[in-house]
C-alpha cells in the first residue's frame, strides 16, 4: 500500500468512526462512484480536500443512517483530523 491509499484509507477510517458538523460544499465528493484510485488522484491534484472527502462521507452517514442504523458511534473530531496534514 503506497502513501497516497494509506491517506485515502485513513481518511475513510476517519469518516466511519468520526462526525461533527458539516462543511459546506456545493459540489460535494461523489463518494458512491467514485474509486479509490479516482479518490486518491482528486485529493492528489487538488480536485477536493481531506475536508471535501470527509464531509462528504459524513453528510451520506447522515442521510442513511436513521434507516440503516450502521454506525453507533461517530468520532466527533473526524472534520479537525481531515484538516490535519
């Protein structure tokens, strides 16, 4: 696993297990069709941020969750992580 999969990867692991208020995006991060190969080049060149990315992620926990009820526990802090380099 290269540098670039493990920041995607640890990004991720941020949104399962992180939460907090959401940042505003008008485009936000197609993360249903998007690959990580595709995810890892968007936060590569710029195209989004680790923000962008875990927004994103958070704002689709919220959508679904109330149906699905996956997730118990989401880390308040996940959006302050992302923004960490």
């Amino acid at each position: 696993m290269n540098v670039g999969s493990i920041r995607v990867a640890a990004l991720l692991a941020a949104c399962v297990i992180g939460a907090g208020p959401l940042v505003g995006r008008a485009d936000p991060v197609n993360v249903v069709e998007l690959t990580m190969s595709q995810i890892e080049a968007g936060l590569t060149s710029g195209q989004f941020t680790d923000q962008d990315l875990v927004a994103s992620y958070l704002q689709r926990i919220q959508t679904y969750n109330p149906s699905y009820n996956a997730f118990t526990w989401l880390n308040p802090d996940a959006l302050a992580l992302a923004a960490q380099d």
